[in-house]
C-alpha cells in the first residue's frame, strides 16, 4: 500500500494518501535547531491536479502564516519548532488542517472545492519506492468515484479504461484487467491482499466499494511487489484516511434507485487528537427484483451490511494503525438461469422471457450466495531521516455458502459451504539511498486454511487445503535527470497441503510445493512538462489453484474435471474415477511476461493517456469440452483443463479536455487482441471494445444549487468478433442421440450462443449542493435512459435474460 | 552502520517468517453423504390381469463421472394388455430410496412421458411432454389434486416397438395443473427402447 501512496504521490494523489505516505521518511528542511525550521510546499485545486494560487496557509493556535503564490507554492521560515498542526484555506475549497512533523517533506497539497465530497488531502515525501514509478496505474477521478460508489466494486472498476467486469448478472461483478480476471487479478484492499474463493467465476470480491475512498488500477505485472496472481494486473483499493489532529466529521448519506426498488444508507465519522485518530463508517443496502426494459429479473434482490473501525496512533518515530471491516452479503441469483440437463439450458435459453418470471419482490431465494467477509489488520510503521520500515499482520476470514435450487430439506442446505482463514505478516524495509539508488527489501509470508464446513450433503468441489506461501523482494530506483530507472526481483515459495474427498467419499490427500523467480524492469522518463512516458517488463506467475487441479462434478448444465481428476485411455475416452498425482500428470505454474507502456500528458486544459500492452502467458488454464455424457438426469456436455499459451494485447486511452470554462469532454476506448497461441484457437469471454463519451457542463449558479455537475455519459459496446465457435445445445442433443462425438477430433472451445450484438447506452446526471445549507449536497442520476434492451457478452447470464433497464438513482449527502 | 539497524530487524523477521509457513493440513473434509443422486431407476410393469410383472432399469453408477449411464436391457411388453407401471429411483452409493422423498415432496414434482406415436392403445398419441395437454394415464395425485405419476396406466394393442422416455420435473413453487416439461429442472430423462409382441 506505501507503495501505492507512492505512485499516487507521483502521479495523481489521493485522500488518503497522507497517512500511508507517513512511511516515507524525508526530513523536510534540516534537523530542527533553534528557530531555523522551514516548510514548503505547493497547492494543488484536487480535481483539475493544476496549481491553485493564493491559497492561505497557517500555523494553528499562532498568527504565523503566508500566502501561496501564483504557481500555489509557499513556504515559511524561521520556524522553532518542528511539530505543529497547518490549516490551509482558499474560498470555493474546503479547508485542511494537516499535522505536520518532520519526518515527512510537505510536498503537495491537494485542496478539493466543496462541491466534491472527497476531502482535500496532503500528500508527502515523494520518496519513491518500487516497481512502480514505471508501472502505468490509473485511478478513477474523485467525480467519477463518487458518482458510482453505490455500484459492486467489478462495476465501479470497469469505469477505469482497459477495465471490464465478468458478471453473473447485476448482483455478482468481477473485474477483469485487460483480458483476465479471477486468478489473474490481485485486489490489494488497504495494503491486504483480499483472500476469497477467487477461482470462481461467480465468486465476486467481498468489497464494499462505499466505505472507500477511491480505487485505481496498475496495469502491469506487479508480482515483483505483491506477490502471484497479478498477470492481468492489481486493484487497488483505498480506505479512508486517518487524519491527525482533525475536529470530528463526517458525512451521512441516502441512496434509492427506482430499478430493484433499492435503498442505501451509509454513514462516516472521524476525529483526530494530537496523536491518535478514528474513524467509523458503516453502510447499508436492500434491494429487491431488478427489471429488464421487458420483464422482471426475478430473484435479482440482495442485502448487504459493512462495517469498518479504525485508529491510528501517531509518535513522532512510530506510527501505528488497527483497522477492522466486514462486509455481509446476500446475493440472489436469476431464477430463470438454473438449468439442469442440456433440454433445461436449451428451453433456458429460448425462453423469450426468463423461467419462472414472478411479481416484484424483496424476497431472496435459492439460488443465492450468502457470504462474509472480516479483515482486521494491524500495521507498524518506524520512521528515521531516510529510512523507514513497515510491518503489517493481516488476518481474514471469509465464509461463502452458495444455496442452489435442492430437492427437500436440502433446499435449506448450502451445496458449497467453505470457510478460508488467511493471515499474512509483511514487513518491508525502505533503506537508505545506496550510492543514489533508493530502494526496498521485504519479505510477505501468508498462511490459508481452506474447509468445506460439513453438511451440504454433496461431495465437496474443491478439496480441503492449507496453503504457506514466502516471498521475498528487492525494489531498487535511481534518478538521473529527467529519468527514473528501476528494477526488482522476487523469489517465491509455496506449499499446499491438500485434503479431498472422492466421488465415492475416499479421501485423497497431496502436498506440494511450487516456486518461482519474478523480475521486472522499467523506466519513467519526462519529455517536457507534462508529458511523460513509462514501459515496464515484468514478469509473474501464479501456481495452479485446487479448483483447477481438483473440481469434479457438475456445475449448472455442465460437467467440469480438474486436471488430476481425468485420464484419457488408449482409446481416447476420458475417464474420471482415480485421483491422480504430479507422477501421472505435471502441472507445471502459469507464468507471463508482460510489457505495458504508456504516454501520460497532462496540461492545463487537457489530459490523455494512451496505454498499449502485451502478455504473454505460458502454461494458461483454462478449460475444453472433452465430451458428451448421459446420466440420470439427462445429457451434459464435460469439460476437461488443460493448459495451453496465451497472447493478450491491447490499447487503452482516455482524455479530457476542457473546452469551455463550464464543459469539459471526456472521451474512453479499449480494445483488447486475444488468442490461444498454443491451440491457434479464439477464447471465450473476452471484454468486446468499448467506447465512452462524456459531456460535462458544471454551471456554479443555479437556483438554490450550488456547484452543479450535469454529465451526459455516452457509451457504445461493440459486438466481440474474436470468438470461438458455435455449437448450439440442440446440435450437442441431436450428436449425442446420433452417436456423433462432437469434440474427440475438434476439442476447440465452443460457445453455445454467438455473442450479443453491439449496445448504446445513455446515462445522464446531476449533482449539486444546497446555497444556504452547507454540507448539504445531492445528485439525480438515470442509467440507461433509453431503456435499452441489451445483453452483455462478458455477463454469464446473457443466456438467459437481458440486463437492466432504466434506473433513477436519487442520492442525498450531508457532510459535517 | 547505524542506519542498517531496521536491516536487523527485517533479518530477524525473515528468519521468524520460514518458521510461519509449512503446516500441512489435518483437517480432512467430511464424508458427505450427497442424497440428490440418483443412481438407478427402475420401471415395474405390472399386468393388471395378474402374471409376472416386468421391470427395466437404467443405472449410472459412476455418477457425475464422464461415463454414460446403461439402460439395461429394452422393455418388452405383452400385446393387448393392461398394465400398471411404477418407478423407484435410489441410490445405489447411499443406499437410499429416493422414491420416499418424492412422495413427500410430490406437490412439487412431475413425471412426464414420450413415447413413438400410438404405441399404447391407451394413452393414445405420443405422450405429454411436447403438450401437458396429452392424454396420460396418471394414478396418483398430490395435495392439490395433481397428477404425480409414480404410478400409470398403459394398455396394448398390437405388435409394435418405439421408444419410452421418462422424466420427472422438479418444480418447487411452479407446479400447476398447467405447467409443463419447460418449468423446473429435470431429474430424471432415461429413454428405452419399448417393443410389445
């Protein structure tokens, strides 16, 4: 996370950054002697990032102060002492008290108008740390941020360029960075890697996006920093910070949505003291059937519930924080998606309205998800005039149960029932400048144990685990001129020890180990003012997950075998029955090689960012159709994983450009290139291109409102033209009934629908404040205004039921 | 070197760290006892004159494995006869009588049939999967008066053969007097071949 603030720092700061950015140590003028301490800094207006001249700066409880001048730079000499609270003020913008010590350089400070619930923020010391400065991140503007925080964190996610989400309709959302999700994507929530059951599709990260302060994305392989899994890229998400020495605030907040018939209630509280601060927030949020522009999405509803506590403890060589949420959630599925046999999926999906379509309710039924998660971290921080040291302990607990349409009493049942411990301990050392190369060295140990809780009364899907991973990592940077050159390497060590059940309840039972070196190298080079270039190679990798080794059984209208839980004999039929072991069938890690490069410009009025990229990935998981069989309960199609090469590449851009004082245009595209080189085949799934237009016009007067923001927001989705082939369930029927193997000479993926053709959505906004009421703000928003009717190629239930229509949002703010 | 000193502590800590990780596992997951599978299900055509019944089953014993259930054996009927027809499912791994819960739960289950067109003197036509409508002799009947089909009525006519398909619906909250083969999820869907001489 220090990392994080570090980039931001450099780049495009954040609120919160002021605390995390504590770590790193920079005295700011000289040792503190008698009366010769001075401060200096520049202001910045937060959400243009330009410079804000004449803001005034103050020493609180004292009459020293100054102003800034015409470039928002300031400084203040002669200072005795070396600790003091700062309060900085402009008209139009909200005022800022920050507890200034002097281990950390005041180098900016981030003042944001009033109109923006985001408060203003100081960012510290840019001492950069990591494999990062060359690393391209990107982060959702504090406007975009907050007009979408009531969204699922994979929705939110995906307003970033080069973002999409993976869906299991509108209540499951996962993101998807540049063409990879799940297993290939890190969430890093608080500077906690978020442990869940990330192998599923429909196992969508337990993040309340509203109780954070913003999100942002690195778009390289930061395994280097954080550790396997990141081959796609990391998420980041930032809690609220914990200010020092601030009066108590907070914020209350209302939302209704008309689609669902949803309300959210969320609340916020802090107060800091001389050396400790708090923080409370918790949120709230019912919601029942969605509805597409022609029918309801019956069992659509959910119930969500989030909490986080947090003290910070401020010494002036020692920082210390606790920090504890939990995130509660009930999710309903689609009725009308749960299939049995191949005929139920063919009858699903010719269904012009979805199954078992009913009246508008709050009631969550089978199928749904109920899931929890807790974090609770502790982090120490040591700071000395250039080095600092960090130690974080991590613990999460993370329980899903998923409930499926059962016969009799197992209908109360969970079908998969799991509970995952993890703790991590980190510590990382930022050392000394060595001969100009700032740097850091850390070690990150984490230890899972993952159990099916008894009493599904199925056979477990994936097998008990416990899981021991070490890593151990070297950052090292060095600037010249206009340069910044880094490199890092990491070595990783992992152990899993696996216990299962046999379809027949034998148990079986594994250990295994994988390691792995990861390196990258990058380079951040300043053009001219403004413009800036950043490439970065770095490698990743991940080892297999248990699910993708072990699953056997069904999964809605489909069979799946993990790759020890299948044979081919000589006759080239799949059996399933024996559990194999690395001696029958290696599985050797998935590693990737990714190359990102970006073009930042950033001027007065006009912003843009273009970013191209290439991965490539040996070994990818994934999973091909390997049969039809015929049981019981009918015909279903079997998928079998193997592994095979990946090559992903793709652009990303977005730009802004002001081209009046009241609008602002702001334009986003993304296209990604994907291909099974190993195969020569297509994939399935991948995010199709997308473009976005917003049109912003922000009148300061109107009526009784203040500070007003109207978007028109313009998107169209085109229809994925990489796609596999069609095989239709009527086709696998009538093979099956003919006794034609369909895949045993073509095992090439299939899809069993073509992809949905291209979309235009519309969406348009208002939000205002209250003259007179200050503090009181609102906004007015309506998705998908046109009331399209639209299905999302990259939402798995496409199959079965449009996405939603029209919905007016009204949301209600109060900040105090 | 005095800065060196956090050095010392990270050293420590990487030392400390290795001790943290290489726990296996002890916990063994528990023996599930997975009561939704159906392993075998078993016709019994019995002559309402008296006479030995006949039986047909089919059976998938490596159940969610990727082999194809075995359908023992076709059914030969008698001509110009009556016959009540029962089903009982179980599961073989379980030893279970699934059969029991789908009485107790028969308000929301189905049995529907297809059949070669005119197979049966009685039910005529073709069966009332591709129509709920068709004629079917059901026995039985749940708490809201609807039919169930554990227990059916066919009559012969003449030397003929085709084939006899079964498949019983689960459809909780769904099943009306006019909900058909489109609403729930299937169960159970065996085909035999059928031959009366």
């Amino acid at each position: 996370m220090r990392l994080f603030a570090v980039i931001k720092s450099f780049r495009k700061p954040l609120p919160w950054i002021a605390i995390y950015s504590l770590l790193f140590a920079e005295v700011a003028g000289q040792v503190p002697k008698a009366c010769d301490y001075e401060i200096s800094g520049i202001i910045f207006d937060l959400t243009s990032k330009q410079p804000l001249p004449f803001a005034a700066v103050q020493i609180k409880g004292t009459n020293i102060g100054t102003v800034a001048d015409e470039a928002g730079t300031f400084s203040i000499k002669d200072l005795c002492e070396n600790e003091f609270d700062l309060i900085f003020s402009h008209v139009g913008f909200k005022k800022l008290t920050h507890h200034h010590d002097p281990h950390h350089a005041l180098s900016k400070v981030f003042l944001a108008p009033e109109n923006l619930t985001l408060e203003s923020v100081i960012v510290e010391g840019e001492v950069v740390v990591g494999d990062l400065h060359s690393n391209t991140v990107e982060e959702l503007s504090g406007r975009e941020f907050e007009k979408n925080q009531s969204e699922s964190l994979g929705d939110l996610a995906a307003n970033i360029s080069g973002v999409s989400v993976l869906k299991t309709g509108q209540n499951i959302a996962k993101p998807i960075i540049h063409g990879l999700h799940s297993n290939r994507v890190l969430i890093i929530n608080g500077g906690v890697r978020h442990e869940f059951q990330n192998w599923g599709t429909e196992h969508a990260p337990e993040i309340d996006p509203s109780l954070a302060e913003n999100i942002s994305v690195i778009k390289g392989a930061a395994t280097v920093r954080f550790g396997p899994d990141a081959l796609g890229g990391v998420l980041l998400i930032n809690p609220p910070k914990m200010e020092i020495a601030s009066p108590l605030h907070g914020e209350i907040g209302l939302i209704g949505k008309s689609n669902g018939r949803a309300g959210e209630g969320s609340f916020k509280l802090q107060k800091g003291y001389r050396k400790l601060a708090f923080l409370a927030s918790g949120s709230l949020t019912k919601q029942g059937d969605l509805k597409a522009p022609d029918y309801a999405l019956t069992n659509t509803g959910k119930s969500e519930k989030s909490i986080a506590l947090g003290t910070k403890f401020h010494g002036s060589h020692f920082d210390m924080t606790a920090f504890y949420s939990r995130f509660d959630q009930e999710l309903g599925i689609l009725r009308g998606s749960v299939t049995g046999n191949l005929n139920d999926l063919a009858t699903a999906i010719g269904a012009s309205i979805p199954e078992n379509t009913a009246d508008f309710s709050y009631d969550i039924n089978n199928p749904r998800q109920t899931v929890t998660h807790d974090l609770f971290k502790l982090t120490g921080e040591l700071h000395k005039e250039n080095q600092s040291f960090l130690i974080q302990y991590g613990f999460q607990i993370n329980q899903r149960r998923e409930f499926d349409v059962r016969r009799g009493t197992n209908n109360q049942l969970p079908a998969i029932d799991l509970e995952l411990f993890t703790h991590s301990l980190e510590a990382e050392w930022n050392h000394p400048a060595w001969n100009d190369w700032q740097g850091s060295i850390g070690i990150q140990t984490v230890y899972q144990d993952n159990n099916n809780l008894p009493g599904t009364n199925t056979i477990p899907f994936i097998p008990n685990y416990n899981n021991s991973r070490l890593g151990i990592y070297f950052i090292e940077s060095k600037v010249f001129n206009e340069n910044t050159i880094e490199w890092g390497v990491r070595y990783d060590y992992q152990t899993f020890s696996i216990r299962g059940r046999a379809a027949n309840n034998d148990l079986f039972t594994n250990d295994l180990t994988y390691q792995n070196f990861s390196a990258t190298i990058g380079l951040k080079k300043e053009i001219k003012d403004g413009h800036v270039i950043r490439t970065n190679l770095g490698s990743a990798w991940r080892p297999p997950n248990v699910s993708e080794i072990y699953s056997f059984g069904r999964h809605q209208s489909a069979f799946e075998y993990g790759l020890w839980r299948y044979e081919i004999n000589e006759a080239n039929d799949v059996t399933a029955g024996r559990v194999l072991t690395e001696e029958d069938r290696e599985i050797p890690s998935e590693v990737g090689i990714k190359w990102v490069s970006s073009y930042e410009i950033n001027q007065q009025k006009w912003q843009a960012d273009l970013t191209g990229y290439v991965n490539f990935i040996q070994n990818y998981l994934y999973t091909k159709p390997a049969g039809i069989t015929q049981n019981i309960r009918g015909a279903f199609p079997f998928f079998i994983y193997d592994q095979t090469n990946a090559l992903l590449a793709g652009i990303d851009f977005s730009s802004s450009f002001q081209h009046h004082e009241k609008f602002t245009s702001s334009f986003k595209a993304s296209l990604l290139w994907a291909k099974d080189v190993g195969n020569d085949e297509n994939f399935v799934g991948l995010p199709p291109i997308n473009l976005g237009y917003l049109l912003n016009y922000s009148p300061q007067n109107f009526g009784i409102f203040l500070n007003n923001h109207i978007d028109l927001d313009l998107s169209y989705t085109f229809e994925q033209f990489q796609v596999p082939r069609v095989i239709g369930v009527d086709e696998i029927l009538a093979a099956k009934e003919n006794d034609i193997s369909l895949f045993e000479n073509n095992d090439e993926v299939f899809d069993f629908l073509p992809p949905p053709g291209g979309y235009f959505l519309m969406d348009i906004s208002w939000s205002f404040k209250v003259k007179n009421i200050p503090g009181l703000g609102g906004s007015i928003q309506i998705h998908n205004l046109l009331n399209q009717s639209y299905r999302n190629y990259t939402d798995r239930l496409r199959y079965f039921a449009d996405d939603v229509g029209r919905n007016l949002i009204l949301s209600v703010k109060y900040q105090f | 070197m005095k800065n060196s000193n956090y050095f010392r502590i990270l050293s420590g800590l990487i030392v400390l760290s290795l001790a943290f990780t290489g726990c296996s596992d002890d916990d063994e997951p528990p023996v599930e006892n997975p009561e939704e599978v159906i392993t075998t299900v078993t016709l019994t055509f019995t002559p309402s004159g008296g006479g030995t019944a006949i039986t047909a089953s089919a059976t998938d014993p490596d159940g969610e494995g990727p082999d194809d259930l075995e359908v023992d054996g076709d059914i030969t009927l008698d001509a110009n006869t009556t016959y009540t027809m029962t089903i009982e499912l179980t599961n073989d791994i379980e030893n279970e009588d699934v059969t029991e819960e789908i009485v107790r739960e028969d308000h929301e289950h189905m049995f529907f049939f297809a059949f070669t067109n005119d197979l049966f003197d009685s039910p005529t036509g073709n069966g009332n999967v591709d129509d709920r409508g068709d004629e079917l002799n059901y026995n039985d009947q749940d708490e809201n008066q609807l039919p169930v089909g554990l227990s059916t009525s066919w009559t012969t006519g003449d030397t003929k053969s085709g084939t006899f398909q079964v498949i019983l619906k689960h459809q909780p909250n769904v099943k009306t007097a006019t909900s058909d083969i489109d609403d729930g999820e299937s169960e159970v869907d065996v085909t035999w071949d059928l031959s009366i001489q």
